[in-house]
C-alpha cells in the first residue's frame, strides 16, 4: 500500500471526487463535512491531469462530481460507501441539442480520459450519464464499444426523470458497465426503484400539494396505470432569494436528478439477486 493510500485509509476516506469547478468543489467539501456523502477528498484538477496512480487507496471515483448527486445516489440505494464503483458523467455540451453540437471534436468530450484511467485501473463498476439527445446516443455507441472492448458487459436506459417522481423532464442515458463476473459477486441488493411521489387516483384527477405544486404537469398513461406527472418545476423556488446564485444554479443545471440516479443503481442491484 502506498503513502497516500496509507494516509487515506487511516484518515476513512473512501472516495475521490474530481471537480473543476471550485464552487462546486468546495459544495463537496461541505457535504464531506456534513456527513451527506462518502467520506473522501476533492480533485479539482482537469481529469486529463489525473494519473493512474494516484487513484491509490480510494474505493469509489467520482469523476466530473458536481456536488455529489452520484454518491448521494448510491447510498440511498442501498451501495455501501465501501463497496468499489467510479462514476463518470461526461461533460454534455458537446452533444447537446442547444450547444454547438461539436461532438467528439469538441475539447470538453472527456471520455478518452476516463477509458485510460479505466484501462490502467479496471474497476469492477462503472456508473454514468449523458444527455439523451441524438448525439448523445452517439456518444454512447462509443463509450459501449471502448468498454466491450476492455471486457465489461454495459447496459444503457433512456429514461426520464418525471418517471421517477422529479417534478421535470430531464431526459438522460444512463449505462452501467460491469467488469465479468461482477454481477455475481453477491453484494446484496437493493429494494427496487421507489414509487414516484405523487399518487393519483385511477382516474387522473388527484394532483398533490408538495413544494413543487406550482410544476408545470402532463397527464400520463403509464403502464401502471393512468396519473399526472411534473415535467417542469417553477424558477421562483430556485432562483429567488439565493446568494451567490449564479454558482448554485450552474451546480444544479449540471447536477444528475438524485432519484432518477438511485432508481438505476437500485435497478441494477436488483439484477445480483436475479442473475
């Protein structure tokens, strides 16, 4: 074990969160602090910066780590702090339909940088997510065929986050990648996806009171059964009154939706006890 992986273990930290972004970076040291995320130390070197080696001593990665919605995932899941994964939620601007649409020319597409560290470091699961736009597609038919190619078995849903009960559209692929074997290793599992918030009735016409009431809704017909939906929360309660807005509303734009994250996670923990 080496020096830093010495101090990392003795200090209980077990996570490595790279972020460039300092607001960002110093909103994962407060939840560090807070006890809301795994235990760990903040990188906010370019991930191109990032050697193999010093990612010695840790048991989870999480690159591009905004303010740790993965984590936070994760551990509502059910995935203990100390079970290994990395995950890696690309930037999205290059294959965004309201950016330049560069793609992979863009200089923000920063995949080749996790696939190298991921081919010097060969973790067991990767967890990550990319904007579900036709480019975004694209992207992962690339991230799918790097990743066969170092033997991991990958899964992708196209899923959206008023699915899961968020009161918003946000359209994301999600994919998983499994080094052989790692599905069988019988770490447990978790409950299944949670059921969304909002309850309707049969017919549609119960609509709830939370904090996002004022959501722009959509009436649904899904295959559990009819129900209204939020796709869209009001600006007012994220905006409106908030210091140093501008870093929070950038930290939450970039952020995953938390239950949309913990529903793949316990979707994917599911398969331990089905396979």
């Amino acid at each position: 074990m080496g020096i830093r992986a010495g101090i990392c273990k003795a200090a209980g930290m077990t996570a490595f969160y790279n972020e460039i972004d300092p607001f960002a970076a110093q909103w994962l040291r407060n939840l560090i602090d807070a006890g809301h995320i795994a235990p760990g130390v903040v990188d906010e070197r370019s991930i191109w910066d990032i050697a193999p080696e010093g990612l010695d001593g840790f048991t989870q990665c999480h690159f591009f780590a905004g303010i740790g919605v993965w984590s936070h995932a994760l551990r509502s899941a059910g995935w203990p702090d100390g079970r290994p994964v990395w995950t890696a939620s690309c930037p999205c601007q290059p294959f965004s339909d309201a950016g330049k649409r560069a793609g992979t020319a863009d200089e923000r597409h920063a995949w080749p940088a996790v696939l190298w560290l991921a081919q010097a470091r060969h973790p067991r699961t990767i967890f990550g997510e990319q904007v579900s736009s036709k480019d975004g597609l694209a992207w992962f038919d690339l991230v799918q065929a790097d990743l066969d190619g170092e033997g991991y078995t990958v899964s992708g849903l196209d899923t959206c986050a008023a699915g899961v009960g968020a009161p918003h559209r946000r359209q994301r692929l999600y994919f998983v990648a499994d080094a052989d074997s790692a599905r069988s290793q019988g770490h447990g599992a978790g409950s299944g996806p949670r059921a969304p918030a909002e309850e309707v009735s049969a017919g549609g016409t119960c609509r709830p009171s939370t904090f996002w009431s004022d959501s722009d809704w959509v009436y649904c017909d899904d295959p559990s059964g009819p129900r209204w939906r939020p796709i869209e929360p009001g600006s007012f309660p994220l905006a409106d009154g908030i210091t140093s807005r501008v870093g929070r509303l950038r930290a939450y734009g970039n952020a995953l939706c938390a239950p949309q994250a913990e529903a793949f996670v316990r979707a994917r923990m599911d398969l331990e006890v089905t396979a």
